[in-house]
C-alpha cells in the first residue's frame, strides 16, 4: 500500500501516518528502489492498534505502547496497558463511592462527619488520591476542600467528609470539569439541595467511563490482532 492508501483506509491525513512513522508508533515502512515508502497488511494492523489505544489511553500512553512493542519491551507495554485498566478500576470505584456518599448525605442532611481518628494529613490524602500537596491547597483555594486546623499544629485535618469532597473533586477533574464548576457541585452536595447538576455530572462521567472501558477492549483486541502478525516482538510466540 501507498502512504495514501494507508491514510485514506483509516481516515487520517497521509502526513499523519509519516509522522506515527517518524514517532515510532508503527514499523519502519519497506522502500522502493526511488524512495517511496510501501506499507503491508502488517502496518494497517499497528495503526488500527494505535489509533485504538489512542482512544482508550490517550496519545501519550498509546505512543508509549507501541514504542514499547517496537523496541522489544513487551512487558512495559502490557504493564502500561495494566496500568490503564488499573486507574479505570479506582475510577469505577470512586464513583460507587461518591454515588453512595451523597445518597447518604441526602438521606441526612444535617450530618457532618467531625474530625477524629478517621482524619487524615494533607500528606496522607495526597497519597491516598496520587495527586500532589499544591493540588489539594488549589482546591482549597477553589472552595472545593475546606479541611480544618489542628489546634496544637496549625495543620490542615481532613475528617471523612473531606475525604468525600476531595474523592469527587478527583472524579470529575478527570472528567474534564473546572475548578469553578466542581466548587459549585461540592457545595450543593453540603447543602444536600439542587442536586440535578451532581446527577448529570455523575451521569455524564459514568457515560465516560463506560464508553472508555469498551474502547479499552476494542484496543486490546486489536493489539492482540497486531501481535500475531508479529510474532517477533512477542517471545511467547517467537
């Protein structure tokens, strides 16, 4: 196949294909005697698996895949595929978790946890989510969190309700929402009241979610699809 043929089958630009080429995201193409590049059935079978995993990972981790497989590194690809299926686990989860803290919280309106022996440091919440120290201070700084202090330290304290908060502010950052926007949703969710924008919110992400956990299927389906043609780069086969 000619580069355009290649580009037109998958519905990309014909310097798309060059530049995945270039990037490493496909197997070198074989020359013809005046220079022009000639792609194989074996091509089109790695940039269906990167344009895949380009829509169940991203770019970036879809590059980083196919890099991986191209270099010989199967296991770092398969271990940034696990990695992927991994965060949409903890995502699946955190949902059920925010769903059932604010059915709790509406069922009891004027329940707020206080802080006690379930309250965690600024240090350990951060840990707890994987995200950094500053991001939990900007969220503060949002009116997302609002952690109280430890009487003899001064030190930030977030008590199970804040623990809440920051797990659906983590939610929904990943979902693409603002800042301005998830203040607002947090705040409804301590006032238990106007809960239609928290619903379609919830909604929406777990529409996301699913739609990428079946993208995430299509992606190894045709990876595994790409492999076989390859076995060179998989030594269970080679």
């Amino acid at each position: 196949m000619r580069p355009t043929d290649l580009a037109r089958r998958h519905g990309i630009s014909t310097q798309a294909v060059r530049n995945y080429e270039a990037d490493g995201c496909l197997p070198p193409a074989a020359r013809t005697p005046s220079g022009y590049r000639v792609y194989t059935e074996t091509h089109a079978a790695a940039l269906d698996a990167y344009l895949a995993l380009v829509r169940a990972y991203g770019h970036a981790t879809g590059g980083r895949i196919m890099n991986a497989l191209h270099s010989g590194a199967l296991d770092a690809a398969l271990t940034a595929v696990d990695r992927g299926h991994a965060q949409s686990l903890r995502d699946r989860e955190t949902l059920d978790a925010v769903r059932g803290a604010v059915e709790h919280l509406l069922a009891h309106p004027a329940e707020r946890p206080a802080a006690g022996p379930d309250t965690r440091t600024v240090g350990e919440l951060a840990r707890r989510l994987r995200v950094t120290r500053a991001t939990l201070r900007n969220w503060e700084g949002a009116g997302i969190l609002a952690p109280a202090r430890d009487a003899a330290t001064g030190h930030r304290v977030y008590g199970p309700a804040d623990v809440r908060d920051a797990e659906l502010a983590h939610l929904l950052r990943r979902g693409g929402y603002p800042l301005d926007r998830i203040a607002e949703v947090v705040r409804q969710i301590r006032t238990a009241g106007g809960t239609q924008a928290l619903g379609a919110a919830l909604e929406g992400w777990e529409r996301r979610l699913t739609a990428r956990r079946l993208a995430m299927l299509d992606a190894a389906a045709r990876l595994g699809r790409y492999l076989d043609l390859r076995p060179d780069l998989d030594p269970l086969q080679a």
